[in-house]
C-alpha cells in the first residue's frame, strides 16, 4: 500500500528512473549517476511505492520497463529537460534578442564620457536595449541600487553604503582648460602660474563625486579669492570659459574631449598635485547574479577598462569593501592647505 506520508518525488529520484530505462542495468545506472546501488534500489522502491506500479523487473536481457514506466519515460524526460536546460536557459541574457531597459547613474560628464561608445555598441549588438542615464545624487544612489531603480553607477564616488559591489575600470589624471585667447598662458602652465590664476569651479552637491574634493582643493591651495565663479554643472562650464581668463581643472579624459569639440578651447595638464581620479562602476548583490546586470557589467568593463584592469579581466576583483578615499581627500586638503601657506610665506 502507498505510503501517505512519504514526500513527493524529488529530481534524483527521476534522473534514477531515467537511468534505469535507459541503460536496463541497475549497476551501470548506479555508476553513471555516482551512487551507491543501495541508494538506487531505495530510489527505485520509492518510485514503485509512489505509482502503485513494479516499473522495471529483472529478465534474462536486464531491467525491462512495465508499462506503465514506458507511459512515464517520455514525461521523466521532459521534466528532466526542464530542469536542466529550459530553467537554466530562462536566466540566461541574450543581447542580441533582449528588448528592456537599463539605467545608469552618472555625472554629466560621465554621460559625455561614457554614452556615444555605449550607444553604439548596443545599436549593433543589442539592439533592443534602451539605456537611461541620471544624475547623481549620493543617497539616492545607493537606495536607487537597492530598489533596482539603477542598475549601475559609473564614476569616481566613494563609499555608497553595505552590499555594493565595486569594479575599478580605469585612472584619470587631471588637466586646466582655458580660453585659447587667454592672456597669460603660453604652451606650458607652471604650478606658480596656476596659483596666480582666476578659478572655475564646478561643483556636483549631494553626489559625493571626487571631484568636489578636487574643487576644494584648488580652493585651498589659490585662496578663495583667485576663485571667480563657481557653477552647479561640469558640461556647462567649458562654454563659460570661452571669452574670460578664468582656468577650470577637469579629469584629462574629458578635458581632452572638451578642447577636441571646441576650438575656442586648449588643456594642458594641471600642475598641481593631485591624486589620479579612480573611476568605477557600482551595483547592489542584489542583481551580483542577474545575468542581464552581469552582461551591461562586462560590456561596461571591455568598453572603459584600462589596460591595467583588463590583464586581470579573468580574476578582476569586485570589492564590497570602501577604498581609503577619505583618507586620500583629507591628505589632499591637507597638502593643498601646506602649499598655500608657504606660497603665502
């Protein structure tokens, strides 16, 4: 009689069954699935309990199935199949089929850096793919990346808080953009010049973006009064310089791109010490697994990633630990203040 109070048919269960019918030979099925033929047997009675039926008896040729076992064998299979291709196949992400949306967080610059290269590589290889960009604001990044309103953040942030992942892709300098009519500077910006010269400073508040330790460094090192004017947007700034003598210090790699577009504009590299710009992507553990997350990730990294980061693609590490930029802001700050008050000396 049927036990009641047995638990249903499980997977291994069925992989026994589909052995069994398959091979005819409880030994060579034990040994295929690296069981015990004990094991097997209790899989077996099991299975005879649960359908009331024997399934296979002993002849002279091996295991032959009854027929009821040959009414199940075509639905064990299919289960099977389920199991181990149609589920795993589900959580795969397939770019060039895949219609959604993806959003990502950076600053304005960012998009300028980040966008055209992105664009173009999902318009030939996903087609589908629509991508979103906004703009930072530090907590509502992290919560943003919790929720799944974000799916990444891309630039130079510090710590956005527990269970973000983090992936270095590559190191930015910084370099002084100014009018290409400006009166003083020549083809070389000495550190003494530099501190000599009206400031632009563009601030990103709320987004904890380095930059504004930058801004409050350059401020810290020229003295407030050598700082002019002090904008809330990095994209606007360039065209602000044009026509005045004013000096704005950007990451080289949108420096570069800035001056490029702009023949009003020159760059040179700034002069005084700062440390490199480390510029990252961010995401919750929440979507660490997400195949789709996973994907836009690894675009995001053969897109952007630097040499350096791209010899270790295969163990790059991601981190959800908080890299000492509060110690490298403070010892900027600190160092800035050192040189104002020996150029003051």
């Amino acid at each position: 009689m049927r036990n009641e109070a047995r638990a249903s048919v499980n997977i291994q269960q069925l992989r026994c069954f589909e052995a069994i019918f398959r091979l005819r030979n409880l030994t060579r099925a034990a040994l295929e699935l690296e069981l015990t033929q004990p094991a097997l047997s209790k899989s077996l009675a099991l299975l005879r309990d649960e359908y009331q039926d024997p399934l296979f008896v002993r002849t002279p040729k091996g295991m032959a199935p009854t027929p009821k076992a040959h009414a199940m064998a075509e639905l064990v299979r299919a289960a099977l199949h389920i199991v181990d291709v149609d589920l795993r196949t589900g959580t795969r992400f397939l770019p060039e089929g895949a219609s959604r949306s993806f959003t990502l967080c950076c600053s304005d610059l960012g998009a300028l850096h980040f966008l055209p290269r992105l664009l173009a590589h999902v318009r030939v290889h996903a087609p589908g793919v629509r991508l979103r960009f906004v703009q930072p604001v530090q907590q509502d990044m992290a919560l943003g990346l919790a929720s799944g309103e974000i799916d990444l953040v891309l630039g130079a942030y510090p710590d956005l808080g527990a269970g973000i992942y983090q992936q270095r892709l590559f190191t930015d300098s910084h370099a002084c953009l100014f009018s290409a009519g400006h009166p003083r500077i020549g083809h070389a910006l000495s550190l003494a010049q530099f501190l000599a010269e009206s400031h632009l400073i563009a601030t990103m508040p709320g987004s904890g973006h380095h930059y504004n330790i930058v801004g409050r460094c350059i401020g810290d090192a020229c003295g407030t009064e050598r700082v002019a004017a002090q904008v809330p947007t990095l994209l606007a700034s360039p065209f602000i310089l044009e026509g005045s003598d004013m000096v704005l210090t950007l990451p080289t790699v949108s420096a570069r791109r800035l001056a490029q577009a702009n023949q009003g504009l020159r760059m040179l590299p700034c002069p005084l010490a700062l440390p490199p710009l480390e510029v990252r992507q961010h995401w919750h553990e929440r979507v660490h697994h997400d195949a789709a997350n996973a994907w836009i990730r690894q675009m995001v990294f053969d897109l952007f990633a630097d040499a350096g980061s791209a010899m270790t693609r295969s163990t790059a590490r991601t981190e959800r630990t908080v890299l000492p930029l509060k110690r490298n802001a403070q010892a900027m700050v600190e160092g800035a203040g050192h040189l104002r008050a020996a150029r003051e000396a």
